[in-house]
C-alpha cells in the first residue's frame, strides 16, 4: 500500500494587506524623483508615473493643466502611512493629493513581491517554502 504523500502547510498569511497611494504631481521630473525616493526608502515597492491632462478650480479659476503627472504608489498597510507623510512634507504642490485607494483583492505572488519589497528594516522575514511562498 501506498502511503498519500502528506499535504504540504499553507504558509502563514502576511500580515500586511495590499495599499494603493496616488498623486499628481506637475511633471514627471518631481513625479520620478518621489518615485526614486520612495521605492529606495522601501516605502514603495513600485511607482507607475504616467502624464495627464487635469481640470481643476484652482484660486477661483478654472485650470486646465496638460502636462500634469500622477504617480500611482504601490504600497502595504503597514507602510502607507509613512509614505503618506513622506509625500505630504515633499510634494512640490501647496495642496498636495494624497489619496488612499481600497484594494479588495490581489493575486498572492504579487502580494508576496509587494510585502517583501516594503519590509520596514525591523519587520521579521518569513521563511520560503521551498514552493516560491516565501518572501
């Protein structure tokens, strides 16, 4: 008789949630530098930066601006408020837009990638699997 080969265990579940941040910033110069900051500060796992154009009211004008860029910073729970501030006290607007995006679902190897890309430097690791589920 052949024994069933036991069931590998599920690795524990991360104890961090997925976080989308976004903000526009007025040319890809201050939105790349944010981005490089961010990401090397291990705030951000990764910034898409791309260019828009953006109406607004802005000192009781109306402004079309067509040269403006959002930065879209891809982020965990346990990070996103430090990103936050970090955006606020270095964004180059008086106003800046600082908007937190609810993720409802994200598919697991990404998470895995997201969560080891932002690991604040006191966070435990956990350990792989042997199965590619570890960070």
């Amino acid at each position: 008789m052949v024994a069933e080969a036991e069931a590998a265990p599920s690795p524990p579940p991360l104890a961090t949630e997925p976080a989308i941040i976004v903000s526009t910033y007025p040319d890809k110069a201050a939105a790349s530098g944010a981005a490089a900051d961010l990401v090397g500060a291990g705030l951000a796992a990764c910034v898409n930066i791309s260019e828009i154009s953006s109406f607004y009211s802005w000192g009781g004008k109306m402004v079309e601006d067509e040269s403006e860029h959002i930065a879209i910073f891809k982020t965990t729970s346990d990070r996103k408020e430090e990103l936050k501030e970090r955006i606020g006290t270095t964004h180059p607007y008086d106003v800046p837009e600082i908007a937190e995006i609810a993720v409802s679902g994200i598919n697991g190897p990404y998470m895995r990638w997201l969560a080891a890309s932002t690991r604040s430097p006191t966070a435990p690791t956990a350990p792989d699997d042997g199965r590619g589920n570890g960070p």
